[in-house]
C-alpha cells in the first residue's frame, strides 16, 4: 500500500446521532498526524459526482454535539453499478484522495467492500445506525442516543396511560433486530415486549395481558419492535386486542424518525471519538477493509465481511430480566 497522504470521510444510509462527532474525530485525527481529509457529500451519490470539500481541525469546530449528519446522507442507485462504481474511484483519484472512512450500516458497507475488490482501495468503517444490527461491536453510533430518545417519550406516555387507565402499544424502531424494544422496555418498565427474534403469538399476548388486569395494573405499556411478526402490524394488534379484551381502551403510538434526531448522548460522542482515531490509525498502519468497533470497552477491529455476514445477537440474560419485571 502507498503511503497515505489524504483521507475521505463520508456518511451513508440512514443518519443517527454521532455521524458528526465521527466525522470530527476523522478530520482531526488526520490533523494531528498532518495529512490532508476530504469530506464527501451525500456519501456515495456525491463521491460519483465528485461532490468533495477539504476539511481541516476548525472546519469542524461546534458539530460534536449536534444530531444528523453536515456531510448529508444519501442512497445511491448508480454506485451499484459497475459504471458509477468506476466513476467514483476516477473521482477520488482526481481529487488526491487515498484512502476513506465510511460510516454508516450494512448497505454503506456492502458498497464499501464490492468498492475495494474491483479498485483496490483501502477502506476502513464506522458503524452508524439506531438499529444496533451490525456483527463486531457491541453499540453501533446512535444506539445509545435512540435507547434515550424512545425511553424519554415512552415515560411521558405512561402518564396518559395512568391517567386514563389505557393500553399503549408503542412500536420503536428494529425492523430486522429487537435491541431497541428489548432495553428501551426493560428501561421504561413495560409489561410486556414484542421483538422479532421472540415470536410471543396473540394468544400469549392476551394472556399476559389478562393477569396485568388480573394483578390490578388500570394501565399497560407493550413496546413493539417494527419488525416484530406477532402481528402484521402494531394496528393489527390493538384491533385484536380491542376485540378480545374490551375492558381495555387501547391507544397506539408509533415513535418512528424521532428516535434518530436529536443531540447525541455523551456515550454516542466519546464512542465516536474512538471510533474515528482507530480508524485512522488503522488505515496508516496499512490496514484496510476493516471496521471499527466496541468489544469489552476496548476499541477493536473486525473485517468489513463480518460484520456485513454476522448476525447480531440479542441479550437472551436481559429477555430473562424482562420475563422477570413483568410478573
């Protein structure tokens, strides 16, 4: 590998908390170790289009503490094709740039890894999703701050819920994982938790629901993964709900993009502070084709293919808590 003298940085997919202090980290590290850091805009649509801006230690002054991403986020269609592939590595090499930092999910990179094996180039990732769902570390960027947001909201519902005697399903983000609904409902109290790696089944869900009324709650919290299959959807269950339990007055409330904004959490900002000195390093000592990520509190590496391929596991110790806190 050639020694590197400029770095790209760029955010792809969804946005989450902690994206900027990532970014921050990146340009910064390249600052202390005095080589050059562009920032891509728009991820891989703007490296297609050549859509780069040179940053330095100021240019990122003020960012550590807001949500979202100032790189802006966005899919892109042409970088999956061979031909908009070979656009952005012609415009990466007109630009100086000689190695890159992408933080985002398991799309960002999937891209990243096709990238390196027809270019060559050298790549490290910063995992960057509310979901939690990327193999090789144990919090991805925003998880965190999401796990707060929800827990935040869901304590203001139960107010309503207690002062009305009413049912809440509350569905969270976790489209393919439950990591959100499981700690945000042990975190909020919640009577009960539907994720989709527990299938619970209606009939269950009722009977849980039955010996709540039956021990004496007036209220219920239920927290709902959006990719929970005990339902079609989180309407569906209140509508069944509604129909086999009419001594409930069931509300639904569906958090959706709230949990993503936001400042991030001091966990969410020290986290990507690591996360991006590792990544930089990593790439000057010749590195590539890695990501980024917590393991045991200590900073580690894991290949771009196993995170990608890994399944996260959810926390089987904390679904024993919940069974617990919901007798």
């Amino acid at each position: 590998m050639e020694k590197i003298k400029k770095i790209g940085v760029m955010t792809s997919g969804g946005d989450s908390p902690g994206m900027n202090a990532a970014i921050r980290s990146v340009v910064r590290t390249c600052a202390y170790y005095k080589i050059e850091c562009a920032g891509i805009y728009r991820g891989y649509e703007g490296m297609i289009e050549g859509d780069f801006i040179e940053l330095n230690a100021r240019s990122v002054k003020g960012i550590i503490n807001k949500g979202g991403t100032f790189l802006k986020s966005a899919r892109s269609k042409q970088f999956m094709t061979k031909e908009g592939r070979q656009k952005a590595y012609d415009a990466l090499k007109a630009a100086n740039i000689d190695a890159l930092v992408v933080i985002g999910g398991d799309g960002t990179f999937t891209g990243a890894l096709i990238f390196n094996k027809e270019f060559g180039f050298p790549i490290m990732g910063i995992p960057g999703t509310i979901d939690n769902d990327i193999a090789g570390t144990t919090h991805t960027l925003g998880y965190d701050t999401a796990l707060n947001n929800a827990v935040e909201v869901i304590d203001k519902i139960r107010d309503t819920a207690s002062s009305h005697n009413r049912l809440f399903f509350v569905e969270v983000m976790g489209r393919d994982v439950g990591h959100i609904a499981l700690n945000v409902g042990v975190g909020a109290g919640a009577e009960e938790i539907l994720i989709p790696e527990e299938d619970l089944g209606l009939e269950r869900l009722l009977e849980s629901l039955k010996r709540s009324k039956e021990s004496g709650k007036s209220s219920s919290i239920v927290i709902v993964a959006e990719g929970d299959k005990t339902g079609k959807n989180v309407f569906e269950l209140k509508d069944y709900v509604n129909e086999h339990l009419p001594e409930y007055d069931v509300r639904v409330s569906v958090l959706g993009h709230m949990q993503r904004g936001g400042s991030p959490s001091c966990f969410d900002r020290v986290l990507a502070s690591r996360m991006g000195v590792k990544a930089v390093e990593s790439l000057l000592d010749g590195k590539s084709n890695l990501m980024v990520g917590l393991i045991n509190d200590k900073i580690a590496v894991t290949p771009l293919s196993k995170a990608i391929k890994g399944q996260s596991k959810i926390n089987k110790e904390l679904i024993r808590v919940s069974d617990i806190m919901t007798t």
